[in-house]
C-alpha cells in the first residue's frame, strides 16, 4: 500500500503555492481526464505540467493511460487545468489521498470541475 498518512492543510498550501509561482493565472475550470482520453490535453496551449510525483501531497497513478501529471494551460483562449489521470483507490490510496487533486484545484479558483473516465459495460450474449 502506498503511504496513508493524512495530508495536512500546510501540504495543500505547499502544492498551491509551487503551482502559483509558476503560473498565476486563475482558471474557473479544470478537469479531470480519464483513461483513453490524454489526446484531449494535446488541444491544450501547456504553460506548465507538473508530474504528481513532484507535487507536495499528490499521489501518483499507476493505471495504464494516465500520464501522471498537472498541466495549466490554454484552452480556447481560456485558462484551464488539467488533472492528466488520477490516483484510484484500488492502486493502494486513501480516500484524502485520491480527492487531493479536486481540493487543489479548488484551492486554485477552479469553480467548474468536468470529469471524465473510460466506463464499459457488458451486454450478455
């Protein structure tokens, strides 16, 4: 299992403010991008990326077609982040660790979250 220890409300700020040094400006939306759907970031003018392994607090994700990282940038003209995968449960995580990523977009200005994931279904023959 990965590390369960909370995350403290200075934590939090560590990863706002290293986000805030580099890229000041103040996205009302982010989302969240599930697996099969990195092409998306590609329409995305990048200011910053930001690996979740480099961001104070933020869990890595092991699951196939998650690139791991924050990336602040241009959408249309408009500022927007992108969470490029998340961390699951299932990969060992805690429930704090898993929703971080929303707190710090929250924490950013974000007031328009769109989430995304790869959903099947089975259909019996």
């Amino acid at each position: 299992m990965t590390g369960l220890q909370p995350i403290s409300p200075a934590t939090e700020l560590a990863a706002i403010e290293l986000i805030r040094r580099q890229w000041s400006e103040q996205p009302a939306c982010g989302v969240v991008l599930g697996s099969g759907l990195g092409a998306v970031a590609e329409a995305v003018e990048r200011e910053l990326v930001i690996p979740y392994g480099d961001l104070p607090g933020c869990a890595t994700s092991t699951a196939i077609g998650h690139r791991g990282q924050l990336c602040c940038g241009r959408l249309e003209g408009q500022p927007v982040i992108l969470l490029e995968g998340r961390a699951h449960e299932y990969e060992g995580h805690s429930r704090e660790q898993v929703t971080f990523p929303i707190r710090l977009l929250a924490g950013l200005g974000v007031t328009t979250l769109i989430v995304t994931n790869a959903a099947g279904g089975c259909i019996p023959i």
